[in-house]
C-alpha cells in the first residue's frame, strides 16, 4: 500500500470551502485504487487542514490526479488554498479498515 499524509492551509476564513471541495470529490467513491481518504480540521490552526490517503499503490495515486473530476476539483479549490505547508508518503501495512498489506 501507499500512503500520504499532508497538511494545507486555506485562506484565511475559507477552510470549510476547501473541505467541502475535498469532500464532494471524494464523495462518490470514483477513485480507483484508493482505499481511505481522510479529510480532518487541525483544532489549533482554524486555516489548517489535514489529508491521509491510503492506496493500493503509488501509480493509482498518480493516475488520480489526471481523472476529470479530481482536475475539476483541483481547479475549483485552487482560489481558497493558500499552501500547502507538507506531505509525507508512508507504506501503510494495515489497521482497522484496511486490508492486509503484506502484499506490498
């Protein structure tokens, strides 16, 4: 499995816009490959915002970000997005929700 953990930050007053953004792309459940996508409020940092994804692989990560919907919605937060201040790639080997990941 692949992994990535990162931290964004939104303009100021516009987190929940970004979120919401992330939220609808993710929402329909069209991304192959991906096996958790976590979108969280950092509650020390009110423009803050913090991303886990878990993959089956690195190149499925890859291929999303060439999918139409996740373009549109790259495009469509890209107003309110202020930087992105890291991320971090992990080998996630398993947990509660996940599959074995021995295979990777």
């Amino acid at each position: 499995m692949y992994g990535l953990i990162g931290k964004m930050r939104a303009s100021r007053g516009q987190r929940d816009a970004v979120m919401e953004v992330l939220r609808a792309s993710t929402s329909t459940g069209a991304l192959p490959g991906c096996l958790s996508y976590i979108i969280a409020r950092d509650p020390a940092d009110a423009d803050a915002i913090w991303v886990t994804e878990v993959w089956t692989d690195a190149e499925s990560h890859k291929a999303s970000l060439q999918l139409p919907e996740v373009q549109a919605a790259i495009a469509k937060a890209r107003p309110f997005i202020a930087g992105f201040e890291f991320q971090v790639e992990t080998h996630p080997v398993g947990g509660f929700g996940l599959v074995d990941g021995k295979k990777a």
